[in-house]
C-alpha cells in the first residue's frame, strides 16, 4: 500500500473476501542518507494514510525498508543513463526489480502450513488465465492485460514484470473506473477518498526539481545546443540529461520557442527544432534492445519472417498504442515500425508491445529513424543520415 486511494480501496475489497491479508508498505529512499534529515519526501505522511486505513479495515500492516535494494537495482543503473543522455524509465524498473523482485524476497518462503504469497497491488490493470496463443504448456498461464479505465492503464509501468512475478499477482482494481474507486473509498469512509494521484518520483517531488535533483549525483558537462535547421550554436548546456526529447528547451532571447529534436553523446550536442510540432520531432522506427516478453518460450512465430508480426506498440504511459510491425534483426534488437510517425520516441523509454488488450512484454528503446521529405533515413542515435 502506498497511502493512495487506490491501493485502499484494493485492500478493501481484498478485506471482503477470504484471505489472509496483511498490508506492506515500501519504503524505497532514505533521505537521511543524502540530507542527515527525513525532509523533502513525503513518505512519512504516506505511512500514516496506510496505517489509517489499515485500522479502519481492520488489517496488520508494517514498513519495509527496501531503500538499498531500490538505489542498487534501480537507481543507481538509471544514473548511467541519465548521463549518457537516454531518458530512463524508474517506474517500469521499480515495479520489476523492488515491488516484484526484492519484495517478493523478503516475503516467508512457502512451506506445507505457509502457502506462497500473492502481492495486491493499486494498479490499473486485469489478469487473466490462459492455455492458447503459441504455448506449449497445458497449464493455465497469466497474462497481463489492460484495465477497464483506459485512461488510468498502467500495464505499461507492469510490462517488464516475469511471468512468475506475474503468476503471483492480484489486480483487485482493474474491473473499475477511476470514479468508481474514489466513489467507493467515499462510501466505505476511507479518510484518502480525494488525495490527488501521485505524480513522478517521490522523493524528487516537482518535476521541476529533477534536474536539481539529478545534478547532485552527475557532474557537470557543458556543451553546445544547436538549432538544427540553421546550425546555429544557441547556448549552452549543463549536460545532456538536462534535457528530454520533445521538451521546450526554453532559449532565452528566442522568439519562438525551440524544442529538443536529439541529442548526439559523441559530440555532447543537443539539438532543437522551432516549433513543437516540427517534423524532426517525429519517428516511425524504433530499434529496441533487451526485449523482454512475460511469456518467453512463446515468441510470435512471425518475428524472425521478413515481414515480421503486427502488434500495437507502446512508447510512454497514458498514450494511444499504435499499429506497428515488429521483426527481429540480426543482433537480437527487435525493428518496430508504427504505421504513422509518432512524436518524441525517446531513447531510454521502455517501448511495450501488445496483442489487443495483452501486454506481451516490453524493451529499452536504443534509438529511433525516420523519413524525411527527402527520403533520408535519420538515425537518432547517431544522428547520421543514411540514403534509403
């Protein structure tokens, strides 16, 4: 439980049914390890809200601290990246590694009287059971799909879960609208009925203070931002992280505002473009690493065939999936082709892969090309143009 309504209200309506429940709440950074102080992250009011509603629900709850395992795993990986330039996606990584990996280790093991434990989480999210779609296993399968409320699907934060972390989850949630949670935390009096949904990292808070943040733990490393329709170096920059794809880059004496078309680390350059809907903003191919599927005996058999398989592509939270063609190339990354051209695909992110409403599994995305006027292909992880 995370203190929010929609982890209450899953525990609520896990409280009306027969099962041995207990709540847990995760502690992932411990700010006195940076500050001397607990200042700066809410955790402590989140605690309290659990302990709340685990009285109102009559529940055994307890704090884990899983802060080591949270900077290990997550955290400082995702520091390497930032600096390198790619935008890393915390979320996805958390929801593998701490909720169920380290988690899921601290939790008694199974024995003849302590059967093995399920994890219950607020997400937006359904799971299902399955013997069909290219596995070669009798036994029922999970899969993961997206929720009832569209607008609230997190299976893109779920998508790099195992299937055995998958096996052992429960989604109580997933069936209801946003609404119809807040509604029933009103009627059960669950004192967080309106607490406003969590927005990014807790312990960073604003987004406005991320780079603040992150400029405590990489170091400087200056270099030129440049229009790329003129060549025209514009300023500075602090570093390469400093900046995401698609973000207003806020030059100041600009007229017009310019916004981040790629960043090229060989040179230590970000480019812009003028303009937030400038055709440089857009990619309709993506070469994916690390890919990772729930189910991962039962690939699409038309992966490794030249025209590949069709699947509905995923590149950041809360965006329409996009048909697309996805084939395998030679060194393992998969090709994946949306239909139409697609704004600010970034390095870094995770790009999901669906069939329908089924999450099939997800990967890093290394780096994005696209068609120009021209018909040059431009490749964002060089930003050398090859002739098609």
């Amino acid at each position: 439980m995370s203190g929010g309504v929609d982890s209450s209200v899953a525990a609520f309506l896990l409280a009306q049914q027969d099962y041995d429940l207990s709540a847990v709440f995760m502690r992932n950074w411990d700010t006195r390890d940076e500050s001397g102080t607990d200042k700066g992250c809410e955790w402590e009011k989140d605690w309290e809200d659990v302990q709340r509603v685990c009285k109102k629900l009559s529940l055994p709850c307890q704090m884990i601290d899983l802060s080591q395992e949270y900077w290990n795993r997550v955290f400082e990986p995702s520091l390497k990246q930032w600096e390198s330039g790619v935008t890393p996606n915390t979320d996805v990584w958390c929801n593998r590694e701490i909720k169920f990996g380290a988690l899921l280790e601290r939790l008694p093991a199974p024995t003849t009287s302590n059967k093995k434990p399920w994890i219950a989480t607020g997400h937006y999210a359904r799971k299902s059971w399955s013997t069909t779609a290219n596995s070669p296993h009798a036994r029922p399968r999970p899969k993961l799909l997206r929720p009832s409320d569209r607008g609230k699907d997190q299976t893109y934060y779920l998508s790099s879960i195992s299937e055995e972390g998958l096996s052992r989850a429960l989604f109580p949630i997933g069936h209801l609208q946003k609404s119809e949670v807040r509604e029933l935390a009103k009627k059960h009096q669950l004192h967080n009925a309106e607490r406003p949904d969590s927005v990014g990292i807790c312990f960073v808070g604003e987004k406005a203070r991320f780079s603040s943040f992150l400029s405590s733990y990489i170091p400087p490393n200056p270099g030129p931002v440049v229009d790329q329709v003129s060549g025209k170096t514009l300023m500075q920059h602090a570093g390469l992280w400093t900046f995401t794809l698609g973000e207003n880059a806020r030059i100041p004496g600009m007229r017009e505002r310019m916004f981040v078309s790629s960043k090229d680390q060989g040179s230590n350059t970000i480019y812009v473009v003028p303009g937030s809907d400038h055709e440089d903003l857009y990619s309709n191919t993506l070469r994916v690493s690390d890919f990772t599927w729930i189910w991962n005996d039962a690939i699409p058999p038309d992966l490794n065939t030249p025209q590949g398989f069709r699947a509905h592509l995923m590149h950041r939270y809360r965006m329409h999936s996009v048909p697309s063609t996805v084939r395998r190339a030679e060194n393992g990354d998969l090709i994946v082709t949306a239909d139409k051209p697609e704004k600010a695909i970034t390095p870094g992110q995770i790009a999901a892969l669906y069939d329908g409403d089924w999450c099939l599994g997800c990967g890093v995305i290394k780096s994005t090309s696209r068609w120009t006027p021209a018909q040059i292909i431009v490749d964002r992880s060089t930003t050398t143009s090859m002739v098609a």
